[in-house]
C-alpha cells in the first residue's frame, strides 16, 4: 500500500501522495495532492486527520489488480482520474459539496462492487446488475448513476473524443422514474414556524425569520453580508459551505430578494450599528433571548 505525506496549506490540511494515468495502454505516475481537512477545532493537528489520510490512500490500493482488454484501466483507476480532474478544472468548477457527495457515492455504493471492473466492461447489463442490488430512492440511485456515467465517459484519446462512447438505456436497467409528488420533502406548517420563531434564542430567531419569508438555503444565508442588504432587499452573491466562501451553486441562484417590511425592519434592527462583516457571524447573538417579534 502506497504511503503519503500529510502538509499544512494556508488554512488546510493536505496529502502529498503518487497517483497515475493510463496513457497509451501504460500507467504514467506522478506526485500530487488532495486537501483533507481545514484547520478548525475537529482538525487543528497533523495527527488528527491522519486517520483521514488513510482512508483517502485506501482508495488508491485496490484488493486486486484486472488489467482491462488491450490495457484499459479499471472503473476504479478511471475513476481516480475523473475527481483528479474534477478537482483541477477550471471551466465551470465543480463545488466541493458537489465533490464530496461524488467521493461519496464511489466510496460507499460504487468501488466496493465495481472497483475491479475492466472499464469497458462498464456496460448497460453491467450496471442494470448493479441497479438492482441497490436499495435506496430512485433519486438516489439516479445520482449514483450518473457518477458512473460520467466516469466511463471521461476516459478520452489524445483528441478529446470518448474511448468507450456508450447510449445508455434507461429502461432496460429498469431505472425507476423520480416523481416529484412522491420524493420525500419534508415542509413545516404556519403554526410550526411561528412557535419556532417565538422560542428561539435570537440568532436562530433571525434566521428562521429569513428562511421561512425568503426561501434561501443555508449556505445563501450564512453568505449573506451586511452589504447585502440595502434596508429593503437582499442580493444573493454567495454562499458559504464548511467555513468556505463560494459562489452560489448555479448563475439563476445569483437574485434579488424583496423582503416584507416587517421581515427587513427586523434584520435592520438584528443588524444594528455595525457596517461590515457577516450578517450571521460566529459568537455574540447565540445567547441573546427571544425577541417579541410584531404581528404579521
């Protein structure tokens, strides 16, 4: 098993190590990195995200080793490549939640029944068989699907064309159809809200206010800065993810949102005389009690 180096960048921590791609039917290897961890109070030493680093080096080392037809790589060798270059591409970057569900999907579901699988053995048949040892919504087993897809279709010649171009076809491995109507999504009543409002410390007061009158996600909100806010709107321009300042997720969730009067006097109010920062900042509200909020 390949061993590798644990180093601390800026804010974060990561892992040196050696990973290779299949060129021309070979396995070309260089040194890399990945990050692990960022440098919070769960990860402030090297020692701590060691146990991180070796569940990452796992997935490098496969039980056995198949070597494809004419030396084409594995489903997990291909893989490898495919986050490699989803975490380095600089058209449309994919957002680390997005990449950390990927992993996800691979480590849980995918490599532990196809890591070995000669990646033109990737095939309509291979993953109907697949589909059907799967127990989880068809949402679910959807995305999980699509990481396949998109593994075997990042493998491409020196001309960007697809080795292995392939139509797939739904129906015949029996995908389940996701209904909307019947996806769980669990919502809150009128009365609900008003009782969590009323109860809550004043912090999670404020935010219960701005996700039930706005709609924004939690991300948006704890992206949201005091210069944001103009006393009557908000502008979405980013989001925060695990500590992360990103841009929102799609070019539509970048919006304006006009907020009830009522909602906007009392965001000035939670605000108060500061200029600057983060409307949501760590430390100071959590404590403050309940605030009696005005009748709608």
């Amino acid at each position: 098993m390949q061993r590798g180096k644990i180093f601390r960048k800026g804010s974060s921590w990561h892992l040196r190590y050696k990973a290779f791609k299949i060129v021309d039917g070979q396995k070309v290897w260089s040194t890399t990195s990945t990050k692990l961890a960022d440098v919070d109070q769960k990860h402030r030493s090297q020692q701590s995200v060691e146990q991180e680093a070796e569940d990452f080096l796992k997935t490098l080392n496969p039980a056995k080793s198949v070597v494809g037809p004419a030396g084409a790589p594995t489903f997990k060798e291909q893989a490898m490549i495919w986050l490699e270059r989803g975490e380095k591409r600089q058209r449309k970057p994919i957002k680390p939640a997005t990449l950390r569900n990927w992993k996800s999907y691979l480590n849980v579901h995918i490599l532990p029944v196809l890591q070995n699988v000669p990646l033109p053995d990737i095939t309509n048949q291979a993953v109907k068989t697949f589909v059907a040892g799967i127990e989880r919504s068809p949402k679910t087993i959807d995305n999980i699907v699509q990481v396949i897809k998109q593994v075997r279709a990042s493998a491409v010649n020196e001309h960007g064309d697809e080795v292995y171009p392939t139509k797939w076809n739904h129906e015949y491995m029996d995908m389940l159809r996701i209904s909307s109507r019947e996806q769980h999504r669990p919502s809150f009543t009128g009365e609900q809200v008003t009782a969590i409002v009323k109860a809550a410390p004043r912090r999670a007061q404020m935010l219960a206010v701005l996700f039930a009158s706005t709609g924004l996600h939690a991300g948006e909100l704890f992206g949201l800065e005091i210069k944001h806010f103009d006393g009557r709107t908000i502008k979405v321009e980013q989001e925060v993810w695990h500590g992360i300042v990103q841009a929102p997720k799609t070019e539509n969730a970048h919006r304006t949102i006009e907020l009830y009067p009522q909602v906007a006097a009392l965001l000035k109010e939670f605000i108060g005389p500061t200029q600057e920062g983060f409307v949501f900042r760590s430390g100071g509200r959590e404590a403050d009690p309940p605030k009696q909020l005005p009748a709608p």
